[in-house]
C-alpha cells in the first residue's frame, strides 16, 4: 500500500476572503432599479411629447425611440459603469475579475439581455453568492459594486 503525503507546497493559498461589505445588498440594489424606473417613464412621457408634436414623424423614428429607451439606456450606461439609478444608490457595475474596469458595451449587452427576460427571478442567486451576483451578473462576468 503506497502512503502519498500532501507538502505545504502542494497545496493552493486560500482565496482572498470575500468582504461582503464591499457589494451591495439586495434593497440598494431594488432602489437603483426603482430609480431607474422613473428614469425610463419620463423618458416615455418625453417621447411621447415629442411625438405628439411631431405628428409628421416616420413609424420608423417612434420604434427606434421606443428601443432606444428601453435596451439602450440601461446597455449604454452600464457599459460606462452605472446608470442613473445606480449612481443615486451609490453603487457601480464592475468586470467580477478586476473591480476596477468597467464592464464594456458588450458584456453589457449579454448582461441585459439575461436580466430583462428574467425580470426579479435573476436576483435569486444573490443569496448564495459571497458577492451577491446576480444570475445576469454570473452570466456575463460582471460585479456590482458600492462606489
């Protein structure tokens, strides 16, 4: 019968312990959204003035506006760190691997595109999860994080 014997050197450093601290709980992260909600509901109603004015305005114009507000706002400005429910909270969107960087255009594209068909359910994994990522944050890699 072999004995194998595990050195100091075989084994791996512990991970550097997660500060829970560091990332924001799920209320913060609820008022962002509610922020950001009227957010997008005055630009609806801007709009939707704009085009009651502009009664001459090609179909094609409103369907752009329309998707202009409700992907590209929140893409664009997680793309740059934070949205303006997340800066009234007090929080940023971060790449998970370096804190530091922002998150990019497309990593914030993949990262709506999994929490806008989801809705409240992608929260779910916060709870298990030492940096309270949520499942689209798990998917596309990225972190919140308090500013």
């Amino acid at each position: 019968m072999e004995v194998t014997t595990v050195s100091a050197t075989d084994q791996k450093p512990p991970a550097d312990p997660v500060d829970p601290n560091a990332y924001p709980e799920l209320g913060t992260r609820v008022r962002s959204i509610m922020v950001d909600s009227v957010v997008l509901i005055a630009l609806m109603f801007m709009a939707g003035y704009l085009f009651e004015h502009w009664r001459s305005a090609p179909d094609d114009a409103r369907m752009w506006v329309f998707v202009f507000i409700w992907f590209g706002y929140e893409t664009l400005a997680m793309a740059f760190g934070a949205t303006v429910g997340n800066a009234v909270a007090g929080i940023r969107c971060r790449m998970n691997t370096d804190e530091s960087r922002t998150i990019g255009l497309f990593r914030s594209f993949i990262r709506y595109s999994i929490k806008l068909p989801l809705g409240w359910l992608a929260f779910l994994t916060m709870g298990k999860d030492p940096k309270r990522r949520a499942l689209h944050d798990l998917v596309a890699g990225t972190v919140m994080v308090k500013a």
